[in-house]
C-alpha cells in the first residue's frame, strides 16, 4: 500500500468517526494516535477527495461499521476491520499485520516505561515484523508462552524476542517448553526461580499482544509437532474450536478441559478479564477460532478482517 492510499484510508476513518459516529476531533486524535489538528486535516481531505457525500465513498467505511458492531456485540474496548475483498492467505495477512502494527505503535511510541507482553502467531510475528525501529528501551518484552524445543533450542514461537529487537528494550523469555514432557516436569519448570519472575512480571503488562489459532489437521500446533493427530482428531470431536497461548477454547467460548492442560506452561488466561488483550487474526481457516473467543469473552480488542468480522456477527446472531 502506497503512502497516498495509508493516508486515504486513514482520511476515511477520521471520516467516518466525524460524519458517521459523531466523534469529536479530539475523540478521533486519540483513537487514530495523532494530534488534534491532523485529525482536523484528515477530516477536511476525506472531504477534498470526495469520500465524504451523504455517506463515506471508502471501502473501509463498511469496515469501520462491522468494527462497532463487534465492539459494541463483544464488549470490545477496541477493534479494527481491514478489508479482504477475496484476498486470502499470505496477502490477507499482510494487511492485517500492517493495520496491526499501527495499533502496536500507539502503544510502543510512548515515553513512558511500558510491560507488553507477547504471546505467539504466524499474523502475530508479520505485524511485529511491520513495525518501524523504535528507539525505546525503557520498554519491556515478556514471554507469554515458552519457545524451548525438547532439543533446547528455542522455536519460531519465540515471537516477542523480534519486538524486543524492534523497541531495543528488554526482553525476558519464558524458561520452559510449551507443553512438558511429563506433569512432574512441568513442576520443575514452573517452580523455576526465574519462571516465577518472568510470569509476575507478565502479570504486571500494560498491554498483551496475542495470536488465535484454529485447532485442525495441519493447525500450527499441529504442523510444528506440539500436538499429534489423534490429539487434534480428540480436540475436534469435543468441539473445540480455538487456541490461545495453548489453552484450548470450545467454539461457544468456554475453556476446553483437555489431556494437554497438566502439562502446559504458558501464562494462564481468563475469560472477562481487565486486562487489555489484543489479538491479531484472519482469514477463513480462522473464522471459527476467532468467534470462539470473541464469545468467550477472551480480548479486548481485535483487529481481524472483513470476512472474519462478518462471520463471528453471523455466528453470534
């Protein structure tokens, strides 16, 4: 996407804020991460280039309307829509993850000290790679969810490493496997000293950045060798739809018991928390995962695309 089509689309956000949702130049400065007077700008060229009429002539105006929906159907305190067209795959995620990135970058441009934590995703790890280089080192990146192979290297899961590069802050890993080998090894990695630190200070992050994945044959755990098939044969005949962090959730939104959980070692998530949690996912293998966990109440914020958005509406209806 070219220069002059990011500013367009942006136009026709603060657009469609002002005319549609009646938001105040200040409202939109804020939600759009810029200052008052380019709101007013963006507002004003929406208008010289003709997307404004009686409605916002922008493809993302549609967009902008599921992205309410969701929020206002989930309780989301943030959501933004991109639009898919049929674009599917590698593509689709690209524009996720540079619409995702600027969500990332109100956050990580600020002065003051921030904990984001950092879970894992193939989507989650393109919108890091999206980021601009940030000069913050007074930021911190915690591990959500453990990258260490069973040979001892760490894995592509290992995403919060590659924004920690990005801020040049900190980084702190979390010491464990995703799933341990055996309950007793699971304690051991989580009685850890510096198991404990890396958790309590996840548990302190201003922010969490996470990925959803679809449990499927050939899902990512899957195909990366955290679960067999017969486990995701199991998982799909108990109707589980989701996965965040390796906690597995049922396609109405419930946590799903499984044989996995007494060996798992990620940071436990809860449903209908404060917390601010914002996922990055989309397209069609994803459609059910992602309204699993907009019903469970698991985030609260998203930004996914067109499809998806329509989806997990229809799904909820």
């Amino acid at each position: 996407m070219s220069k002059h089509d990011k500013k367009l689309d942006l136009a026709a956000r603060a657009a469609w804020m002002y005319y549609v949702a009646g938001e105040t130049q200040q409202d939109i400065a804020e939600k759009l991460g810029v200052s008052r007077q380019v709101a007013q700008r963006l507002v004003a060229l929406a208008s010289e280039q003709g997307l404004v009429s009686v409605s916002v002539n922008h493809a993302v105006a549609d967009c902008m309307t599921l992205a309410q929906q969701l929020q206002e159907k989930f309780s989301l305190a943030f959501c933004q829509v991109v639009p898919s067209g049929n674009v599917e795959g590698s593509g689709l995620q690209q524009m996720i993850a540079v619409a995702g990135a600027e969500v990332m970058a109100q956050t990580l441009k600020s002065e003051r000290p921030q904990i984001v934590a950092v879970g894992s995703g193939r989507t989650l790890r393109a919108t890091i790679n999206e980021l601009p280089e940030l000069d913050r080192p007074q930021h911190s990146c915690v591990s959500l969810i453990g990258a260490i192979a069973s040979d001892g290297s760490c894995t592509r899961y290992d995403v919060p490493l590659w924004m920690a590069e990005k801020t040049q802050g900190r980084y702190f890993i979390l010491p464990a496997p995703l799933y341990a080998d055996s309950v007793d090894d699971r304690d051991l990695w989580c009685n850890h000293r510096i198991y404990r630190t890396v958790t309590e200070k996840a548990a302190q992050a201003d922010i969490m950045f996470v990925g959803i994945g679809q449990v499927s044959p050939g899902c990512p755990l899957n195909a990366d060798g955290f679960i067999s098939d017969d486990e995701v044969a199991t998982l799909l005949a108990d109707r589980v739809a989701a996965e965040m962090l390796g906690h597995f959730i049922g396609e109405e939104g419930e946590r799903a018991a499984t044989a996995l959980d007494s060996r798992l070692t990620s940071v436990r998530l809860t449903a209908h928390t404060q917390r601010n949690i914002v996922a990055f996912a989309g397209g069609s293998e994803k459609h059910r995962a992602i309204a699993a966990v907009l019903k469970g109440g698991w985030i609260s914020g998203l930004v996914t695309d067109e499809a998806s958005a329509r989806y997990a509406l229809a799904a909820s209806a």
